[in-house]
C-alpha cells in the first residue's frame, strides 16, 4: 500500500514539473501540451483537458497559423465559422499530451458535447467517425464517445487527437468535453452517461409514447373524459421534445426538425398544465387551458421573432418557467382549499419540474451558469410528469371501478330485494284471488242453498204446521233449517273473528232455547281475532258448540244457557277460552263416554287444534270449555 502511494506522489510531481516547464510558453506557443487536470483512480489514470487548439481552416498537420487555444468546453462556434467558411461549418479541435504519462496503459479518448458530426484522428491516422458519409445529418451533442486507441499509434513523446466536428449552415458547432487515460477507468464513466444520456431516455420515452397510444386509444371510446386526450398529449409533445435527446440520426430535414424540438416544449408545458387543470377539476378550468395554449402559442411567437440564429433563446426559456411558476399559484390555492392527496402530489411534481427546468436552461451552452448533474434532466421529468399522471389517473379509474362494483353489488341486492318482494306480492296476489275465487264460490253456495235447501225447508216447515203434522216432524225441519243456517253463517267472511261467530251461533239457537224454556246468558269480552280460523276451522267451530247446547236442549233439563268467551293463558300460551254452562242435573262422565256426540265434539276440537274439557261445573250442571290458540299450532 504505501509503495502504490508513493508511486502517485511520484507521479504527480512529474507531472506538476511538466504543468510549471510548459506554463511560460503557453499563451504564445500553441505546440506545448494543453492543460489538463489528471485523476488517479483505481482502474488508472485519467487526464481531462481543460482547453483545446481551434482553428476554423483546413490547414495541414504541421501548420500552427490558424490555431487558437480556448477553454473547452466551446459549444458556440457558429458565428466564427460562418465568418470564414461557406456551407456547412466545421471546427478542428487539436489536444497534445506526452505518451510516457500512460507507460503501456490500454488508452481510450473519451468526449462528449459535440456539435454534431465528429471525426477523430491521433498522430494524423483517423480512428473514429459517428457518421458513414458527408451527407448523413447527424445529433451528437448529446450522446458520449469512447474511442479506443491502438497502441501501435502512439509515440513515447508528444500525441496529437484532433477532432473535426461538422454541422449545417443553420445549427450550433461546438467542440464538447475531451479526455486521455486507461481504458477501464473511462469505460465506466461511459458507460453510466451512456446510460443517463442516451439508453435511459430512450427506454423511458419510447414506453411513454406507446402508453400514450393506448390512452388516446382509451379516449376514443371514452371522449367525455377529457383527461384521457390531455394526457395523449402530454406523452406526444413530451416524446416530440425529448427524442433529439438520444436520438443520433435526424428523422426529417434537419432545420425543420430542429425547429419541432424547440418549439414543442411549449406545447408539451401547455397540455401538462391543462391535464392538470382539467384532471383535479379546477374551477374555471375551460379558461385556464386556453390560457395555457395561448401561452404556449405566445411564446412560439416570442421565440420566433426573437431567435435571428440558431441561439437559444434565454427570454422564452425563463418564459416558461414563468408559466409554470403562474400555474403552480393556481394549483397552490386550489390545494390549500381541497387538502387532496392528488393536488399535493402534483403541487410538488410541477415544483420540481420548474427546478429542473432552471437547471436545464443553465446548461444551455450560451447561458452556460454551471454544468449541474452533467446531463439534462428534462428526458426524465417530461417521463415522470406524464408517469404520476397516468398512475393519479388509474387510481381515479380503479376508485370508479369499485364505486361501480358496489353500486353493482347494491343494485344486485336491490333486484333480489325486489324480486322477492315482486313475488311475495305475486304469491299474495295469487292467494287474493284464490281468496276471492272461494269467496265468490262461498256466496253462491250461500246463495243456493238460502235460496234453494233453505226456501225447500221454509216451505216444507209451513206446510208441515199447515197440516199440523206430529210435531217431532216439525222439530225436525226446524233443526234441520238451523243447521242450514249456521252451515251458511260458517261461510260467511268473518276474518278470524270467534266473538261474531258466537254472536251468530246465539242469533241462530235463541229461538229453540226460548221454545225449550231455557234463558241464553251473553258473558263474552272482546278477544283478538285468530288469524288461522278459516270457513273450514269456523263450520267445525258452530258444529262443536251446537252440539253442545243440542245436549243441553235434550239432556239437561237446565233454565239457563250461560255462553261465555274470554282471553285465556295455557301453557304460557296465550290463546281464547270458549264456555258452554248450564245449571241442569249434570253430567255422568261414564255413560257419556261412548256417546256419538261426544266423539265428535272430541274430533272436532282436534281438528281446531283445541283443548276440550267437559266435566261437572261447581254450581251444578255442565261446563263445556275449549280452548283455542291465539297462533296456529305448527306440527312438525
């Protein structure tokens, strides 16, 4: 380690006694060494020269007329040029170093900034051109070169590199950035400008181009959203303006193609504004974009009539970055109101795109304020400007996508609501008709048989009295007329209501009561109406009950009928208690097991789904009680 040092420190000295040894002459004599600031690394040596012999004449190698030393780099040579030279313009740049610097390095020449076709000789042999004929236009300025060189070329004392750079009559000529040393330590400062200038551009740029295809595609079918055609635009002019970037051959003419990339960062500030505007829904956003395009317009106009040559101009330069400076006012208020995520994102994107842009218009070789970062940065900010508003705008498109899918999923359940709810009403409707269809059937059953059997009995009773026929055939028609009438009262709509259907059963056996000596006593409250109690449930109710009073009529020998009804708990079950009470001899449960009668009350009250219990009452007499549920009882 310390031998390694003291071989640099070796060197160094040697070199700063060439440096102090060539320094006297170096104003006057143009055949010295140039300057150069000489790095060590650890791949080797490095010297990068810090001025350069120009001269603007096709003199020969051994001439030293023509010949003027001048810093590099010197990117502004066109107006000299033009001064003694007709047609295209070319400069000869001329570098001298002593070979014993590199011992027996592999050595490369790297350079850089030149404007726009070069060649490149040492010791008068030509080794290098990025052009294959004279009539190939050409865009170097950007793109860096490492030129190897044989060791069979070099000589032990003084080399000579010249490069020629050639331009048209209209476009800058300069002569860029140039360097002598090891191979290996040049190639990796190559390859990353390499990378920075040219292959990342390039890459970056060419996706933005076909992205922005596919969201103009996406905006033909979608032409109300307008921020689809802003952000087309946005990738177009921003692609348009960036491809002389790391572009090395001129598509078009090359004074119109210079003209296109000028003029297109104009536009390509203007549409960025204007998707921003329209893609955060500013107020008065139709205004703001035509200011903005005017703006754009305005400044093509300034640059027009200001630009004489191929200068660039600094006025509409600082222009433009006035403009973003205008907006970012707007969008500043507009997000100190909104406090949306998307507005400080874009807030500080366009923030950072004015900072860029003052650094890039720094570098411009007749402003020339610094050297910056070394490459532009306007390749990458033109791609990431139009990157976040893509993504900004895909995480709109996905919100909206799934603000659809739930409105998608609340209208499906809405439909399925509504469905069920259709047939529910469907199923109800169907059940009203079959109702109404069994309640026009029951009227003329009703009908028929008032106005038929019932006329029949009527008649056949009057004429059984008129005849004074036995009156066990009078009893008879008289209880075959009531049975009639409560089988019509059993149909007749009563929607549940026990306390009407009793009120009937009364109406209907009062008479034979009275006749039979025995007084109805009315003890009914008011009870909820059984929702389950249909005609069928209500013909086996009157049924049930009349037999029970047909047993009082004919067994009991009772004065008073006691018919009672009332609310009733059962089993913590709520439901109603129906009572049939008289005061007669009481009844014998042994002798009444066997009865018919009995049997059918039994069955009947099953079929209700009822509790019958008929047993002695306290008073004497019989008690008949049934009781009914007030729900339907459920069988499994």
């Amino acid at each position: 380690m310390a031998s390694d040092w003291s071989i640099r420190i070796l060197w160094l000295l040697s070199l700063i006694g060439l440096w102090v040894i060539s320094e006297p002459i170096e104003a006057q004599d143009v055949t010295s060494v140039n300057q150069f600031d000489m790095q060590i690394t650890d791949d080797g040596k490095v010297m990068r020269f810090t001025d350069a012999d120009i001269s603007f004449l096709e003199t020969s190698e051994g001439s030293n007329a023509s010949w003027n030393r001048r810093q590099l780099p010197a990117l502004w040579l066109s107006d000299e040029a033009r001064k003694v030279q007709e047609g295209d313009l070319f400069v000869r740049a001329r570098v001298r170093f002593q070979g014993q610097a590199f011992e027996n390095d592999t050595i490369s020449i790297f350079t850089q900034n030149n404007r726009e076709r070069i060649s490149v000789s040492i010791n008068g042999t030509s080794i290098f051109r990025n052009y294959t004929d004279d009539r190939h236009a050409m865009l170097g300025w950007n793109h860096p070169y490492l030129i190897p060189i044989s060791n069979s070329l070099l000589r032990s004392g003084a080399n000579e590199i010249v490069i020629r750079a050639e331009s048209g009559r209209n476009h800058s000529l300069g002569i860029g950035t140039i360097a002598v040393g090891a191979h290996n330590a040049l190639g990796s400062h190559f390859e990353s400008q390499y990378l920075l200038r040219i292959d990342a551009p390039k890459t970056l740029n060419w996706i933005m181009l076909l992205l922005s295809v596919f969201v103009f595609v996406m905006w033909m079918g979608r032409r109300q959203e307008m921020e689809l055609l802003w952000l087309s635009l946005t990738g177009l002019f921003w692609f348009i303006r960036n491809y002389h970037f790391f572009a090395q051959t001129v598509p078009i003419e090359p004074l119109l193609f210079q003209q296109i990339t000028y003029y297109s960062i104009y536009f390509a500030v203007a549409v960025t504004l204007a998707f921003c505007a329209e893609f955060l829904k500013l107020r008065r956003r139709k205004f703001i974009i035509i200011t903005m395009l005017g703006i754009g317009v305005s400044l093509s106009l300034i640059r027009l009539l200001l630009t004489l040559t191929d200068r660039t101009d600094l006025i509409s330069s600082l222009l433009t970055i006035a403009l973003f400076g205008f907006f970012l006012v707007i969008l500043a208020h507009h997000t100190w109101k909104s406090r949306s995520p998307e507005s400080w994102l874009l807030l500080i994107l366009l923030s950072v795109a004015s900072l860029t842009g003052v650094h890039d218009i720094g570098r411009i070789p007749n402003i020339d304020w610094w050297n910056g970062a070394g490459f532009h940065f306007q390749p990458y900010i033109g791609f990431f400007l139009f990157l976040v508003f893509m993504l900004s705008l895909a995480r709109r498109f996905l919100s909206a996508l799934s603000l659809v899918e739930e409105t998608n999923l609340h209208l499906e359940k809405s439909v399925n609501e509504a469905t069920e709810a259709l047939a529910a009403s469907q199923q109800a409707q169907r059940k009203m008709e079959v109702e109404r269809a069994l309640e026009i059937e029951r009227e003329r059953l009703m009908g028929e048989m008032h106005d038929g059997i019932g006329s029949s009995l009527v008649t056949a009773l009057a004429v059984a009295r008129r005849r004074k026929d036995p009156a066990s055939t009078i009893t008879t028609l008289q209880r075959a007329l009531s049975d009639l009438k409560i089988t019509v009262d059993s149909l007749a709509p009563i929607e549940g209501d026990v306390v009407t259907l009793l009120a009937n059963l009364r109406h209907r056996m009062e008479q034979e009561l009275a006749q039979a000596g025995i007084a109805s006593i009315w003890q009914v409250e008011d009870c909820a109406p059984l929702e389950w109690m249909d005609a069928g449930h209500s013909l086996h109710l009157l049924r049930l009950l009349q037999e029970a009073i047909s047993n009082v009529l004919q067994h009991a020998d009772a004065r008073f009928l006691t018919l009672s009804c009332k609310s009733s708990l059962l089993d913590d079950q709520t439901g109603i208690l129906i009572s049939i009470i008289d005061d007669g001899i009481g009844f014998n449960p042994q002798e009444g097991n066997g009865s018919k009668g009995l049997t059918f009350m039994r069955q009947r009250a099953a079929i209700l789904n009822g509790k019958l219990a008929i047993e002695n009452s306290e008073s004497g007499g019989t008690a008949v009680n049934l009781w009914l549920a007030q729900e339907p009882v459920l069988h499994g």
